[in-house]
C-alpha cells in the first residue's frame, strides 16, 4: 500500500512538474487557462491534506493486517497465476466502479455535500495532486474502501491488489492532471469538479447505467 502510495505521489509531482519543466509542451496540452490553475498556496495546502490522509489510512490498514483474525488478502509464497490476476483484477474493476459510484455520488447528497465533498471541488481546473485533496471521511470511503472491499470478497493475493492499485492510482491521477493525455480522459472528471452533478463513476460504467454521463451541455449545481 505504501510503495503505491508512493507511487502515486511520484507521478502526481510529475504531472504537477511538467509546466514548470517544459512549460510549452505543457501547454499544448493543458485542458485549462493559466488564470485557472492552482496557486502554490493551494498547492502546498493540498500537499498537506493529501500527505494526513495517506499517512493515516496508511496506519489504519497497517493496523487492519496486524490484528485482524482473517488475512485481508492471500500472501503464499506462491504467486498467482495470469488468469486468476486477470480474473481478480476485472470483478475488482467492477466491484470498485459499483461501490465508488453509490458512495461518491451519495457524498453529492445535500445533507452530506459540505461536511464532506465540498472540499473536494475547490480545484475547478484540478491538477493530479488533488486526487486525494479531501476530507478524511471522503477519502475512508470514498477512495480506500472501494478499491480494498473487492480484495477482501475476493480473497485475492496481495500482489493482484498491488496490480490494481496501481493502476487505480494512475487512474486518478490522470483524472486529475488537468492534461489531455489518454485520449483526454481527465475532461470527465474535470466536468465533474465544474458542474457536480454528472460523471460520478470511475470507469464510466455506472454513469452509463444511471444517466449521469457529463457533458459540457449539462447543467450545475448550486451549492
Ligand atoms: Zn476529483
Ligand atoms: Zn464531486
């Protein structure tokens, strides 16, 4: 969990590196005005609240492995195979999407929204460091939980969470670069911190089930 932590953290500097390391290239690429992006208050700030949550879910689920009777996840010896990796990883992908999608979107409720997503929506132009820009319920429940719940159903080894927790985490990152790489997958999710009440989803699954789909035709929330 923590290498992937770090992990993540590696390539949210990277993301938020490049217009100052190759700033032309940068622009290009980048979805939003300067006049919109972060200050480095802002980013020191959120430097500051995504390293409290990951140092504290970090703990809870060093605590979790310590004292709990059943193993979260397998840890033989033995590796397991390509076809129980692909296995876990495509009923993981799908067990997360259900469970960030109704978890995520319920933070969206009025009575919820701003004790506990709010915050979230600060960045309008986000930037890959604000992926985990969130309050610590948010980010329990929201972040943490849909991603370990599949692997403790599943029984799965703790190499095949690794797998997809990184791949997650590039996810989000990417969600939140604010850049049009990957086809332009962090337009979505950008949509979703201007408007809120569309794109909920992590994959895009759910929103295609429940009508939430973002456009940039699609109305705003006041909050
Ligand atoms: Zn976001
Ligand atoms: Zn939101």
């Amino acid at each position: 969990m923590t290498i992937a932590s770090q992990w993540k953290q590696l390539l949210s500097i990277l993301y938020v590196a490049l217009p100052f390391v190759f700033p032309k290239f940068s622009a290009r690429h980048k979805l939003h005005s300067p006049a919109k992006q972060p200050t480095p208050g802002d980013l020191w700030q959120c430097f500051i609240v995504v390293a409290r949550n990951q140092t504290i879910s970090t703990l809870l689920h060093a605590a979790m492995i310590s004292f709990s009777a059943r193993s979260l996840y397998r840890f033989d010896a033995s590796l397991p195979g390509i076809l129980e990796i692909f296995q876990h990883v495509a009923l993981a992908f799908l067990i997360h999407e259900i469970l960030f999608y109704y978890t995520y979107r319920l933070s969206h409720h009025p009575s919820l929204y701003p004790s506990i997503h709010k915050p979230h929506h600060r960045f309008v132009a986000p930037v890959a460091l604000a992926a985990q820009y969130a309050t610590m319920t948010e980010h329990l429940f929201s972040n943490v939980m849909p991603v370990q719940l599949p692997f403790m159903i599943l029984n799965a080894h703790i190499v095949t969470f690794w797998i997809f927790l990184s791949l997650e985490l590039v996810q989000t990152a990417t969600d939140h670069s604010g850049f049009d790489f990957f086809a332009g997958k962090a337009r979505d999710h950008d949509l979703h911190h201007e408007k809120s009440v569309v794109n909920f989803g992590s994959a895009g699954l759910m929103d295609w089930l429940h009508g939430t789909e973002g456009s940039s035709n699609t109305g705003s929330e006041a909050d």
